[in-house]
C-alpha cells in the first residue's frame, strides 16, 4: 500500500464514458486530510502514518486530543486513522493530501460501515428461505426451522445460524475502479457500490490484491 486517504460518502450517481457506456459510481468526498503523525520503527515499533479528516469545533475534543493535534499543528479533527504505508518518508507531518493521490484508472480498496438493520431474522440476516405454507407447518412460516438433534448432541452447536443483530460491521470491498477525480471539488467517482449510509466515514487505499 503506497498512497491512502479518508473521505465520506455523499451517495451514488451514473457517469456516461468516451464510447457511450453508463456506469454506476459512488461520490466520495476524499480529504482534505492531514498527517498528524509519523509512527517510527525505532520509536513505535511499525512505520506507518496516521491522518486526520472531518474538521470539528475545539469544544468537540478533549484537551489529551487537542494536545495529540496540536504537536503536528493540525486543526481539530473528527476522525483519525492509521494507514500502514510501503513509503511514508515522503509525508511529514502537518502535511495536507487531497483527492489528487489517486488517479483515473487506479484500482482501490474501500473500507466502511455497513447500515444497521436492527433485530432481523434468518431470512434477511442468512438469505435462508421460508417454511412451507402447507398444513402442519405454522403458524410461524419464517422461524429458524430445526436446531438439531435433539438426544445427541442435546444443544444447539455453534455457529448456528440464528436472528441477530444485522448491520453495522466494517467490510472492505475489493478491485474497485476509480472512474473519474475531480479535483476542484475534492470528489472521487468510484465504479460500483461501497458499504456505508449517506454521509459515513470510509477509508480508500490503493488496491491490495489485484485482480
């Protein structure tokens, strides 16, 4: 991973290309972000760098995290991340990265939070389908179906698929093609869907596995 920056999630749109073809994007507001930190192997054990987005009222932050902020001379800041870089000589801290690290054609990897759905059951959580709506069945028709033996092993194994909380995990997409970077406005179209509501914090770096 060589270049990385945080950016929200504005929502979704078309682009028609050169030959004519309509592809789905995702509006993504990339940065401004800034270095806050520079992690050491002799000092912190890893090289990487940590950055700073989503800029915040001083009232927002702590006086340990404005203490943090203000060493690298950054205003205050919503979200911080660290990104393990294969070069981060080439940033010092203080410094601002843009939307203009990537580039049309680049291929990504988008990291977010899905929605939450709350209490779901086994059908929208699993994808399983629904009872039979015959005779004998009811009077529930979307309930779990069986647990299992019921003698031997006498409970229900784990890992059982079973209504749960839905949503709200972090899920990171793969080989995402950026369409277009327009830098006047600090946006990036990305070809597809990316995990995430409107307005949520997602992190972009340059894709790891290739495909």
């Amino acid at each position: 991973m060589n270049k990385a920056i945080i950016g929200k999630k504005l929502g979704m749109t078309q682009v028609f290309m050169a030959d004519g073809t309509m592809v789905p994007v995702t509006v993504v507001k990339a940065g401004p972000c800034t270095v806050v930190q520079k992690k050491t192997v002799e000092r912190d054990g890893y090289s990487a760098i940590q950055l700073g987005f989503d800029e915040v009222p001083e009232r927002k932050l702590n006086k340990p995290e404005l203490g943090h902020l203000k060493v690298a001379s950054a205003k205050p800041v919503r979200v911080l991340k660290e990104f393990k870089l294969d070069n981060p000589d080439q940033y010092t801290a203080g410094q601002q990265i843009d939307c203009s690290v990537f580039a049309a054609d680049d291929m990504v990897d988008v990291t977010g939070t899905t929605k939450g759905r709350g209490f779901t059951g086994v059908i929208k959580r699993w994808n399983q389908g629904r009872l039979k709506e015959t005779h004998g069945v009811g009077p529930v028709h979307r309930e779990v179906g069986s647990m299992g033996a019921n003698s031997t092993p006498s409970r229900v194994l784990p890992g059982k698929k079973m209504p749960g909380q839905y949503g709200v995990e972090q899920v990171t997409v793969l080989n995402l093609k950026v369409v277009k970077v327009d830098t006047e406005r600090g946006v990036l179209l990305i070809k597809g869907a990316i995990p995430g509501a409107k307005n949520s914090v997602v992190y972009i770096r340059n894709a790891v596995k290739k495909a």
